[in-house]
C-alpha cells in the first residue's frame, strides 16, 4: 500500500515500469557513469522537496560541526 518512486533509465519516451506508481526517467549512459546520473537526479528532488517544504537546504537543523586538533 506504499506508494513507490524510482529513478530509471529509459532509451526511449516509454510508460513508467510495473511497480513503480512516480518515477524519474535518466538518460542511459554507461555502466561507469550511471550511478553519478542517479545520483544527480535524486539530489535534485530532494532540493525540491526542501524549497516545497520551506526548508532552507543550506543550512540544515541538526547539522553540526564538529572540528577536532
């Protein structure tokens, strides 16, 4: 009952596969590369989710600095 997202690549313009209800088509590259392209498309929706959210992506709530000498 969950809904499901996933990112795919497609050669051409076709349907979303079976079981994903959202998806987020990449461009088919090479083997080497495609984990970069998947990489890229996800970091972008999830700035996207931030700005629809109202969340400043810079500048995360729970995110510290921690330095040490």
């Amino acid at each position: 009952r969950a809904t499901v997202l996933g990112v795919y690549e497609s050669i051409d313009e076709r349907e979303i596969p079976e079981p994903i209800d959202f998806g987020i088509s990449v461009p088919n590259t090479s083997k080497e590369l495609q984990p970069i392209i998947m990489i890229i498309a996800v970091q972008l929706l999830a700035l996207e989710i931030a700005r629809v959210k109202g969340i400043d992506p810079d500048s995360p709530k729970f995110l510290t600095k921690v330095s040490g000498i």
